[in-house]
C-alpha cells in the first residue's frame, strides 16, 4: 500500500512543506503511553481512526496529523466542538504546525506532543 501524503497529492501541501522547518516531533503522549507518529493519523471516536478516544465531546473523525517530511502538522476536520493547541482554538481544514511540547485537546482529552 503507498503511504499518500497532502505534499504529493494537493497544492496546500506543497506550501506548508516549504514552511515546515523546525524542531523535529516523534510521537504522541496519550493516557500516559507513547504513541509514534507515522506519515498520516486521525483522531477521534470511531473505532477506524489511528486513535481513538472514546469522548462524548469527540467527533467520529475530529482531527487528522499530517506528517509532511520531518514535520507533523494538525488540521481539524469540521468537528463539532473544535480541536485546541495550546488553548487555542485550531480553524477548520487548516493545517497547523505541531512542535516539540505543544499540547493538543481533543474533547476533554489531551495528547502532548514530544
């Protein structure tokens, strides 16, 4: 199976593969466990999504981790109750960058970014 990415199949992610140098993120603290990154992840109460958070305040599929090169960014996808960085509120079909210690919440679950 390929491993498709927004750089390869759209033009936003062309861009935010331009903007996308930093600090370089590995994984996801959630309910205390390490959980590695990979190229594409959601997030939300569906069983199919990479994690699942069983949260009456999460969406079916609330956000997506979009890895592009060695840079992960965020974008929510039209949640109902809207996906926060750092305590602030994400805008919709936005990608956002993630960096080392940022703290994403979903619901009223947080998963730390390291």
């Amino acid at each position: 199976m390929q491993d498709t990415t927004i750089v390869t199949s759209s033009p936003v992610g062309q861009h935010l593969e331009k903007i996308g140098d930093g600090a370089q993120v590995s994984y996801l603290m959630f309910n205390k466990k390490k959980i590695n990154l990979v190229a594409k992840m959601s997030i939300g109460r569906s069983p199919e999504c990479s994690i699942v958070i069983d949260n009456k305040l999460v969406s079916r599929v609330h956000a997506v981790v979009q890895k592009i090169r060695d840079v992960y960014f965020i974008k929510d996808e039209n949640s109902t109750n809207g996906t926060f960085l750092n305590g602030k509120r994400i805008p919709n079909d936005k990608y956002v960058k993630l960096n080392p210690g940022d703290k994403i919440t979903v619901g009223t679950v947080n998963l730390v970014i390291s």
